[in-house]
C-alpha cells in the first residue's frame, strides 16, 4: 500500500489516533493525518458547505486539524490536500467508545468519516474500542489489537466492493481474559436504550440523558453480542 488517510471524530490530540497511527506504523510507504481540530463525537455525517473551513497544517510530519467535522476532514483531503495522490485506503479512529448496531453507525463521527470515503469509491475501515468504566483502558493494547485486525483483513479476506467499509470494535477486557478473536457478524438491529430524567431550574425545565450503554440489549449473535462478549466484532457494512 501507498498512502493511507488517518482520521478520527475524537480530534487530533487524542490518544486513540496516536494508538491508530501506531497500529499502522509499516502498514503504508506514507501514513497521513487530517482529523478535526477538536473533538467531534456523535456528530453523524454532518459537513460543512456554507462557511470556509480552517485549515491548521504540521507538513513536517504530514498531519492536518482541520476545523470542522470528521467528514469534513476526508472531504478536504480527498478534494483538497491529496486531489492529485488520493490515498489507498481510510482508517477512522481509534474511537473510545463502541459504535456498536444500526443506531451507533449513524450518531458516530467516526464511522461517518469512514462512510464518506466509501462515497468517493474508497476503501475504509472504522475502529473503536468498547470501554467498561470498572476496567483500566490500554491504548497500547487498543493500538496492537487494531494492528491485528487491520491486518487480518487486508491480507485475509476479500476485498471491500466499492461503497462498503469495515466497522470493527474492539472489546474491552480484563488483563487475565483471553486474547480476543476476530469475528464477523451484523449490526445489532435493537435501538439504544433512550432515557431521561426531568428536572427543573433557573433556567426552566430540562431532561438529562440517561442511557446505560453497557446494559444494551442484543440478540445473542450481533456485533454487540460479540464485542461485549469479549471478541472483535467486524462488520462489513454497504452504503
């Protein structure tokens, strides 16, 4: 491979890119960063159309902020900073958080970055890393395990067709569990759980968001299922 894009939706400083950028050390003969400026979560495939877009640039190092969104940043890549050398394939992450199921992929930033560089007839792989909040998180651990699947599916299996991406999420485990195995499954069809409690204020009445993601429902054999069982859920996903 030649030139491979990074992005992400948690921003440029954060550490789940610095694990991607890792997991892809050798992986291409040029790795190159344009992630947003700051972080961008669950923004969906918003874009930026009616107002310029800022532009920070690092050219010693190939990397790019850009000030807008996940999808604004493959936008401006491929139409902008590598219209004359496109790369040969997108990696968006590493996301801290699962996307999990058909209602992850729509809210994530991250996997629409992805989504955007399937539009443009790219390969591209999203991955993010479930996380337990009574667990420590590894990022070393996060950037191997990226590394193995990525991988394992460039080597291994058939190539993406034109307008499909990966979704891969990584499991979070316990130091002594076993290493995790890739496994291929589909989206988790149920919704997010959506709850609120209702309080009030100075400012009025208001609702606060309180959904317990790691409770999720799944049908036994989704990449949900899979993920919080302790396996790498993968996902082959067609716009």
């Amino acid at each position: 491979m030649r030139r491979l894009l990074l992005t992400n939706d948690d921003g440029i400083d954060a550490p789940g890119l610095a694990a991607l950028e890792s997991a892809c050390e050798g992986l291409a003969e040029e790795i190159i960063v344009v992630a947003p400026h700051e972080p961008n979560s669950q923004v969906g495939h918003r874009v930026t159309t009616h107002e310029p877009i800022g532009l920070t640039e690092h050219l010693a190092d190939r990397r790019y902020a850009v000030h807008g969104t996940p999808a604004d940043c493959v936008r401006v890549a491929l139409k902008g900073l590598l219209a004359d050398s496109p790369p040969d394939f997108v990696v968006s992450g590493i996301n801290y958080g699962g996307n999990l199921g058909r209602h992850d992929v729509y809210i994530s930033g991250t996997v629409a970055a992805a989504r955007e560089a399937a539009f443009h007839g790219l390969p591209a792989a999203a991955i993010s890393n479930f996380h337990r909040n009574d667990l420590p998180f590894d990022w070393e651990l996060a950037a191997r395990r990226a590394r193995r699947a990525l991988l394992t599916l460039l080597e291994k299996e058939a190539p993406l067709d034109d307008g499909e991406i990966w979704n891969i999420n990584l499991p979070h485990v316990a130091a002594e569990a076993r290493e995790p195995e890739l496994r291929h499954c589909e989206l988790e069809r149920a919704p997010l759980e959506v709850a609120f409690d209702r309080g009030a204020d100075e400012n009025g009445h208001h609702f606060r968001y309180t959904g317990r993601y790691q409770e999720r429902g799944h049908d036994g054999a989704s990449d949900v299922a899979v993920c919080f069982g302790g396996d790498i859920a993968v996902t082959r996903l067609a716009l």
